[in-house]
C-alpha cells in the first residue's frame, strides 16, 4: 500500500548523532524534517558505546547521545520514522526530491526510543535532503594474516566494548595478557585503505585504560605505526598511559594459534623477529565508506571521494547533486563530537538551499 504522498522541507536519512544533530538544529531554525533511520533504534554507534570515565571524564563523546534524542524527541518540527530505507529517488518538478522509502524488515514489537516504525511505503516530497548514514566499521576479516574468526583469543575492539558492557569479567577473571592492533583495515595500502580512521587510536587507548582500571596488573601491548591525537590534553595523557602499558612500534605481520593462546609475529625496529603470546588480542578496526555508498551514489547521482566515502573531500557537506548534503562520518572519518558539528554545517547548508528555492524553478 503507498499512503498519501506527504512533503517536507528537509529529509534526513539516518538517525545516528549527525542525523540527529542535524534534525535537532533545523528544529531549532524553526524548519520542519523527517528523519528516516534504518534500524528500529536511533543512535547509530554511539548506541553501542559505554563511558569510558576511569577517574575523569575521558572525552568519548558518547553521551552527547542522550540529550540529542531528549531534544529530538521533544521538538515538534521533527518527525522520526525508523525501520525506514529509502528505495529510490528522482528530482523533483521544479526543485527537491522525490524519494521513496519502504519498511526495512517487519516492525519491532516495542517503539525502541523517539520514532515510530514506517507504518507501509511512503513517497515523501523533499525539499533538500541531507545524507547521514554513518561509516561501515571495518570487517577484520578482511586481514586475513591476523587471524579474526580463525585463530581463538582473536577479537575486534567493537566486541571487547561488547564484552565490557556485558560485565565479561565480572564473573570471571580478566585476561592477565593483552595486545592491542592498530591501523586493522586502515594505512593499509594492501586493502587499497590507505585513510587513517582518526578515531581508533584514541577508542583503543580508552577501552584500555577501562582495563587497567579493573585490573592492574594486566600487561598490555599497544602494538601500532603512531599515535593519533585524540584531542584536547591528549599528549600529558599519551605520557600517563606509556607508564601503564607497553607501546610497542611495530605493525605486527600476523596472529598465529599458539599453545598458550594467539601469538602475535612482528619485527622490532632494528629488524629483530619477535613472537609473543597473550590471553586476548583485540584488533582496532578503522572506518570505511557507509556500507550502501555505491548505492546511494547511484539514487542520488553524488559524488564520492577519492577513498568512496559520500560527496566531495574539498567540499565538506556538498553531495555533488542539487539539494543533496552530507553529515558525519559517511563523508569521511570523523569523532562523534566531529560529526555532529559537521551535521551543523550541513544542516545550515540544506536550510540555506531551501530558502534560496523558495518560488525559484529546480536549483
Ligand atoms: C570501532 C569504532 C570506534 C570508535 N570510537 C570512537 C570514539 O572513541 N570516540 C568518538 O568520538 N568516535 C568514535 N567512533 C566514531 C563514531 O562512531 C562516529 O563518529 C559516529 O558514529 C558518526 O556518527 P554518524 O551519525 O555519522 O554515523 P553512525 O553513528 O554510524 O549513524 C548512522 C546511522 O544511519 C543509519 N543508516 C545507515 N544507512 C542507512 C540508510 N540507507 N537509510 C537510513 N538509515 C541508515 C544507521 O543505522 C545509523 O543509525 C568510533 C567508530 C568505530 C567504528
Ligand atoms: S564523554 Fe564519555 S567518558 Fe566522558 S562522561 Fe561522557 S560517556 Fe563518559
Ligand atoms: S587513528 Fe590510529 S589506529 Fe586508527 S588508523 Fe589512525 S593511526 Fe591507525
């Protein structure tokens, strides 16, 4: 069934902090949209992340979360569908869009915060319409050589997050042995990634100190090319967290199955080999182009950069068709304190757009 045609100034596909934050500042402009997010819940990534807090605040930017969907859930210019994919779209008469959106799977039993599922196929009228669908997070799969779903003790950060939201270890003890891999599917120029992902030093190094905080005595190897600054006073920590952890400057070649648990293989500077076994390896992986970019390129006829993510590099929140616009990590990676002011940006883009087609023919 396709329900009655409705319209809106702006829609925003995806409903992660940029998708948010963008809705929540067109809101504040007094602008109404309708924001279109895939799953059932809003929140993107951020959803999945817990404070890192050890005895200060660590700067995560994970709870920015909270007050977005306070605010977007509490302003009235801004309609929220989740379970919502947009399935095709064309320019419209004059100026704007045309986009399609259908049901993405069957409706969660229970609304999962602010929004309510697509209730059948919609065809919504949009004056502009900003792209927010967050970065896919690498598959560390894809490195074969460091042993991701083959070698046991072998895991990604996203699943040690996992782990710690979960209490892992609260019952049982922590691994007394740890490695950290940076820069997995990222700096890679035999992937064809050749981006650093900006956010994974600073991830890992968080998720590390959480462990040394439950745990002292845990040795832990922070095995990496260098480390990415991760923002504000991040050099007086860089200097605490070498006391606490091993910082070892070298990009391990592989993770082998050993008796003792995964044993990682890497060359020291001076080109000695090493191999060194641990309890737990956790490999950092990086962001990439949103998983649907190609596909969205195509409905839409955007630009990519030159590594694929949406739109222009030297444009930041331009998509490369008319009234498109980007916001977040789906034009590149960016934090999430990053990527809610780049959705600022892009929202002033797209409300600028729409003022400046007001009576005007297609733009
Ligand atoms: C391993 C890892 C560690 C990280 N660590 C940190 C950190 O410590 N600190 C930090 O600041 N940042 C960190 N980040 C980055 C952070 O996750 C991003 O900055 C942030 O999620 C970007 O927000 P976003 O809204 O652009 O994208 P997302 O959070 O990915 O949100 C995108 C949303 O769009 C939805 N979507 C996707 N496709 C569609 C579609 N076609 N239609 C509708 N909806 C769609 C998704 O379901 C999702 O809800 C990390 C990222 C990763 C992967
Ligand atoms: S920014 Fe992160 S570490 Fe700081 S209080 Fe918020 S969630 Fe916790
Ligand atoms: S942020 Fe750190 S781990 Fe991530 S790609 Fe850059 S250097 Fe590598």
């Amino acid at each position: 069934m396709v329900n009655t045609p409705p319209s809106t100034p702006i829609l925003i596909l995806g409903g992660g902090v940029a998708g948010l934050a963008a809705a929540v500042d067109l809101a504040r402009r007094g602008l109404a949209c309708t924001l279109a997010e895939r799953e059932p819940a809003l929140g993107g990534r951020a959803r999945d992340f817990c404070c890192k807090a050890v005895s200060a605040c660590a700067r995560c930017g994970a709870c920015r979360l909270a007050d977005l969907l306070a605010e977007a859930a509490a302003r009235p210019q801004i309609t929220i569908y989740t379970q919502a994919l947009a399935t095709s779209a064309r320019p419209a008469e004059g100026h704007g869009w045309q986009v399609e959106l259908a049901p993405a799977g069957p409706a969660a039993p229970l609304p999962i915060g602010p929004g309510q599922p697509l209730p059948g196929r919609v065809s919504l009228a949009a004056q502009a319409v900003i792209l927010a669908v967050g970065p896919q997070p690498f598959d560390p799969a894809g490195k074969s050589s460091l042993g991701y779903g083959r070698v046991p003790g072998v895991i990604s950060a996203l699943e040690l997050e996992a782990r710690l939201v979960q209490g892992a270890w609260e019952q049982r003890p922590a691994p007394a042995k740890l490695a950290f891999i940076q820069c997995v599917g990222s700096r890679d120029q035999s992937l064809g990634r050749l981006w650093c992902s900006r956010v994974c030093c600073g991830y890992a190094l968080r998720l590390a100190r959480l462990l040394k905080a439950s745990r002292p005595d845990m040795d832990i190897a922070f095995f990496h090319m260098d480390v990415q600054d991760y923002g504000r006073a991040w050099e007086e920590e860089l200097a605490g967290l070498r006391r606490e952890m091993r910082f070892v400057r070298a990009m391990p070649g592989e993770v082998a199955a050993g008796a003792g648990g995964p044993e990682v293989v890497f060359a020291l500077a001076e080109g000695k080999q090493m191999r060194e076994a641990f309890d737990l390896v956790v490999l950092s992986q990086g962001l990439g182009p949103p998983a649907g970019a190609g596909a969205l390129a195509q409905m839409f006829g955007l630009a990519r950069t030159q590594d694929g993510f949406l739109g222009r590099a030297e444009e930041p929140v331009a998509a490369g068709a008319a009234g498109v616009f980007v916001a977040g990590a789906c034009q590149g990676p960016r934090s999430l304190t990053e990527s809610i002011d780049h959705a600022g940006l892009a929202a002033a883009a797209a409300a600028a757009y729409v003022a400046s087609t007001k009576g005007a023919g297609r733009g």
